[in-house]
C-alpha cells in the first residue's frame, strides 16, 4: 500500500504543475515560489518541444535524381 502511495506521489509531482520543482531552484516546487510571490495561476498551455515546427516532406527518389542531373 506504501509503495503505490509513494509512486502515486511521485506521478503526481512530475505532472502537476504546481507540484513540480522550480526551474530556478530545485529545492523549491513551483506552487511554493508561486504563494511566497502572492501569484494566482488562473491556466496554462503544454508545450512540447518541437510543437507546431512543419517537418518538410521530401520524396528521396526526386532529390537523389535532382542530384544525379545536377552534377552531369
């Protein structure tokens, strides 16, 4: 029972955000720095890194043939 308590703890600190560790000092969760500061978190977007960044699409077979015109 322990042992599911604490690893739902520990879920639950890395992905709740005023749960996690401060950036600037890990000793600190955010919610901690948040209160000391007198700041309300009223909502907040997820970003992952990369989102929205198009990966351009390139057909392989056409570039090793633009390649192959281009060097005769």
């Amino acid at each position: 029972e322990k042992m599911i308590e604490g690893g739902l703890r520990k879920y639950l600190d890395e992905v709740t955000l005023l749960r996690q560790p401060y950036v600037m000092d890990n000793d600190k969760k955010v919610g901690d720095v948040l209160k000391a500061e007198g700041v309300k978190v009223l909502g907040f977007k997820r970003l992952e890194v990369g989102e929205g960044i198009e990966k351009k699409q390139e057909d392989f077979a056409a570039e090793v043939a633009a390649a192959q015109a281009a060097s005769k």
